[in-house]
C-alpha cells in the first residue's frame, strides 16, 4: 500500500547559504539550509550568530532579497538597523558594500561549489576551514 511521502520526508533539493562577513571579508557566521525557507526569515540566523560573538556590530548590509521579514527582525531582536542595497543595472555587478561578501564567497573552496557534503552543519564546518585556508595563505 502507496501511501505518499509526508511532508518531513520529503526531500528538498538545493541548499542557500547566508554568511555574515565584515567589510574586509572576514567570515564572521555562516548559515546553510534548505532552499524552501525564504531569505528573509532565515537571514536572521547567521545575523543572531555574529551578534553574539560580535556586540560591536552596529548595522548589517544585504541585497533586496533581505526585506521586510529580515530588517524588523533585525530591529526587533537585536536592536540593529539594515541597509538594503538597490539594484542599480539588470546585469551583475558588485555593489559597493557588499563587495566583502561577494570576495568572501568568491574565495570558497571548489567543495562548496555543489552539496557534497549531506548534513547542513557539516557544509557550514567546511565553509569555516575553507575560509581558514583562505586567510592561511593570506600570510
């Protein structure tokens, strides 16, 4: 007898990834989950994680897929304010403030390029050593 997956069986493919890094490029949390939850709920995730480490954090900056559910939870729970940069151009191009993030995801390892790994805490592991090796070789 068939009957069905239910809804904690099934599978969801894909995974997004929110980091939080500073203007320099510096990784300061990493959080990777399915790809059924929006951005602007679980953006708030690697925001909380870098707050706790990081009380001198004063704002966070995002593109426009971080609106509305992101920025009141962002006030509402750390008391920080959030600039969303606009879309200037169809095309891609590296906005001026995020150009930290957009380095820090350039610089990724190849591993992290497809979902090798099977458990979404062991991707966020292998996100941290490759940005370990990253400034390793800065020196």
């Amino acid at each position: 007898m068939n009957r069905g997956v239910s809804t904690a069986e099934k599978k969801v493919k894909g995974r997004k990834r929110h980091i939080v890094a500073g203007i320099t490029g510096n990784l300061l949390a990493v959080s990777v989950h399915a790809a059924n939850i929006h951005d602007t709920k679980s953006g708030i995730n690697p925001a909380k994680k870098a707050y706790a480490k990081y009380m001198s954090i004063q704002r966070f900056c995002g593109d426009e897929g971080y609106r509305k559910s992101f920025e009141e939870a962002a006030l509402k729970q750390l008391g920080v304010g959030v600039d969303i940069t606009k879309r200037i151009k169809a095309e891609f191009e590296v906005l001026p403030l995020r150009r930290g993030v957009e380095r820090t995801f350039n610089r990724a390892n190849r591993r992290l390029s497809k979902d090798y790994e099977i458990k979404t805490e062991h991707e966020e592991n292998m996100f941290m050593i490759s940005h370990f090796h990253t400034l390793l070789k800065r020196f």
